[in-house]
C-alpha cells in the first residue's frame, strides 16, 4: 500500500500489518500452501523530501527498503503478522516518515494430505493434480 500512507501511530501501521497478513493466510489457506519467508517492504521519506508531496497524498521522493525473516512453514495469520511487524519494528522507521508499507510471502511448501513436500520448480505450483505435463510456454 503506497498511496495515502500517513499514519500518526506506529499501531496504525502496526493494525494494517495485521490486514496484510490476513489477507495472506487466508490465501495460503485457499491454495493449501505454508510460507518459509516473510518480507516487508515499504517507503520511507527520503530525508531531502519535503513533508507535503506535490500530488495529494502520494508518496513523493522515498527511499525504499526491503528486509525478509526466515520461519518455519506457516499459513497461520497470527504467526505470519508476528514476523511482519518484528521485521517492521526493527527497520525504526519514524512513523510520519512512512509513505509505503507491504508484506510478501515467499518460498512456499506445499501441504497435501498431511505430508508436506516442497515444489522444486515454480511450474510444479500450477500443474493439475495427476497431469505430468509441463505447463506450455
């Protein structure tokens, strides 16, 4: 979320973290998939940036960060919202200064029937169950 990002209270964003992480459990959820990475990327200020943007509430001159959490496979919000705000709260990005703020999962591990077995190769994500067929490229 980068648009209109001016949270007075480190728990506003704190809150949003929490949507965030919802949305991608309930995702993993739906497509049977745990997570072993979380990152959070966002938008800061940058330092020579005036307050006020130009465009009305954009994100004006930012500087970007990026910084990722290694966990064991989860799909479970409260989990993934914990990683997600410790990795926000240790970057200390002044709360006025923040213009931009997302988490993404990554390095997925497949849960079927009870066993877990990790995809070796993006293509093995969205081949149909029973089809040995490599996807068409």
């Amino acid at each position: 979320m980068n648009y209109a990002i001016r949270y007075t209270r480190t728990q506003e964003a704190l809150d949003q973290l929490d949507e965030i992480a919802q949305q991608i459990s309930e995702k993993l959820k739906k497509k049977k998939f745990r997570t072993k990475l979380i990152t959070v990327k966002g938008k800061q200020r940058a330092p020579d940036a005036p307050v006020e943007t130009k465009k009305f509430m954009g994100h004006g001159k930012c500087t970007n960060f990026t910084k990722a959490i290694a966990c064991d496979a989860t799909d479970d919000v409260t989990i993934i919202s914990k990683y997600a705000k410790q990795v926000y709260t240790s970057l200390n990005v002044p709360i006025e200064d923040l213009r931009g703020i997302g988490v993404t999962a990554s390095k997925f591990v497949e849960s079927s029937g009870g066993s877990t077995m990790q995809a070796t190769s993006l293509s093995q994500y969205f081949r149909k169950s029973g089809s040995e067929e490599e996807p068409k490229r």
